[in-house]
C-alpha cells in the first residue's frame, strides 16, 4: 500500500507514475479530496478519462478499486446488498429437521453489492469506491446515495446501522446526460474534466499508445483537435484518440494520409452523420492544413 500524497505535487507525480497525464487542477481537486476525505465529483463529456482517474488511483495507490456502474432502474439492492434467499431457506428447513431455529438474518447470509462492500476497510488501506455515469441513475438512487455520502453509513433493517471504520475514497462520474441535484453535489469536491490541451494529447498518445510513432502521434491528435473544434455531434474523445492512433500503429502507418484515413474514421467517430461530414475533401484539406503547420514549425 502506499501512502497519501502529502502535496499536490506529489498527487500530480503519483498520476504520473501511473501513466495518468494530469494538468494541475486536477491534481489540486484530487489531493483535497483525499487530504478532507470528500467524494471527488466529476463531469466532462464521455471519453475524457473520468473513470481512469478512480482506475489509476486505486493502482497507484495499491487499493482495491470497487466500481458501481449507473444505470436506468438502479435500485438500493442492487447496491447496496441482497439476502441470500436459498441459502436462508436451506437453513430453516436444516434447522426444522433438527427441531431447532434458523438464524437467518446474519451477515453470512449477507450478499455485499459494490456500496456495502466499500465501507468495509481491507488490510491494504480504504478501498476507491467509482460511481461511474450516476447520470444514467435515477433521482431517487441520489437521494439514497445522500446517506452514505454524508456519514459513510448504511442502514440494514434486520441488522442495524452499518459504518465505514475509515472513508473509502469516492470518485463519482457523470457525462451530464442529466443534472444532478444539488444536495448531492454539495457533499462533494467538484471538478469539470475538460478535452485536454494539444501538448497534454500528445503526451497521453506517447505514453498510452507508445507503438505510433511521433509523427503519426503529433498527426494524429491535431486531427482530432481540429474534429473537436468543427460541428460534429459527437467529437470523440482522448480514449478515441488513443484507439486511432493504435490502429493506425497497426497499419504500419508513419504519417496520416488522406486514403487510410478516410477508412479508419468509424474508429475515430461513431455517427454515420458524423463521417459523412468529415469524410474525402474535408479529410484532405485538414492533413494539408496539419502538414502546412508542421511545416512552419520547423527549423529552417
């Protein structure tokens, strides 16, 4: 296990031993959440790396990762926990035979969902409980969430209050399909993570997608800078990037032309509409405009 970053510039190292390629604001955001033992919420579109951010922390920091992914209908047993049913009703009648009574509300008949078992504290230190997409939940999921977020405790009917020993470490995402009620997001550190900066790009693709080589790399995200700055309906986003690069890195591609390109787009863009648009002259037209840049950048 290792220890908290006792700094922001140990966070922003610790991301980056990790091969997580933070700007400082983060780093900032997520050394406060730990420091204050707050749930870290974070919006951004989908593709940015919000759910990396809880993968890499529990990594770096020799956590166990527990993740809870949101969707429509999401109930509190699904959560939270279930009772063992077979194994209670196995119990009673081995307990009949004997003429005897069945404890069956015990925690060995307990099943732990992802929230339950987050407030339980494993040797190696409290785990990163990720609550991915919890836009794609429903409302009444938050006000549950209201509970746990505030005293780290959980209320079993047949057993009484249950309570973290220590804070697990709470990463929540949303791709703001929805809003998120206020009452929730007050209990949290908030933080916005945006598209990165090209040079930020570059070096995400370098060290995550390390068999494209630097030109195809630098081509490839001033590609995707240029898509993100134009009228698409969904721009893709850094996990896009890094699964264009690779693909053309298995194309033996050492540069961006216009003809693998235009092939390659459905790994780029997932609309029809989208690749249309971008499709044949507008794909030539960006690469000139990418290998006239370069060439102004260079030496003379």
């Amino acid at each position: 296990m290792t220890a908290l970053p006792q700094s922001i510039d140990e966070t922003e190292a610790l991301l980056q031993k990790a091969n997580y390629v933070a700007d400082r604001s983060l780093a900032t955001v997520l050394f406060l959440a730990l420091r204050l033992k707050r749930p870290l919420f974070l919006e951004g579109e989908a593709g940015v790396g919000k759910t990396e951010i809880a993968k890499v922390l529990a990594e770096a920091l020799g956590r166990k990762l527990i993740r809870l992914q949101c969707y429509e209908g999401l109930d509190v047993s699904a959560a939270l926990y279930e009772w063992n049913y077979p194994a209670q009703m196995l119990a009673i009648r081995q307990a009949e035979a004997g003429s005897g009574k069945a404890d069956i509300y015990n925690p060995d008949f307990l099943i732990k969902r992802p929230i339950l078992d987050a407030l339980e504290t494993p040797a190696e230190g409290a785990p990163v409980l990720l609550i991915d997409e919890l836009d794609r939940a429903d409302e009444a999921f938050e006000a549950f969430l209201l509970e746990v977020l505030s005293e780290y405790q959980v209320t079993i009917p047949e057993l009484g209050p249950i309570k973290a020993t220590e804070a697990p470490i709470v990463i929540i995402t949303t791709n703001r399909t929805r809003e998120i009620h206020d009452a929730l997001k007050r209990r949290c550190l908030y933080h916005w993570v945006d598209y990165p900066t090209m040079a930020r790009e570059r070096e995400i693709v370098r060290r995550k997608a390390p068999g494209a080589g630097e030109r195809l790399a630098d081509d490839v995200v001033a590609f995707v800078q240029s898509l993100r700055a134009g009228d698409l309906f969904k721009p893709p986003g850094v996990a896009e990037t890094l699964d264009w690069a690779q693909a053309l890195a298995e194309l033996d591609q050492m540069v961006l032309e216009p003809g693998i390109t235009d092939d390659t787009l459905g790994v780029l863009l997932k609309y029809q509409d989208d690749i249309a648009k971008v499709r044949g002259s507008t794909v030539q037209r960006m690469i000139d405009e990418i290998r006239t840049s370069a060439a102004a950048r260079r030496p003379v």
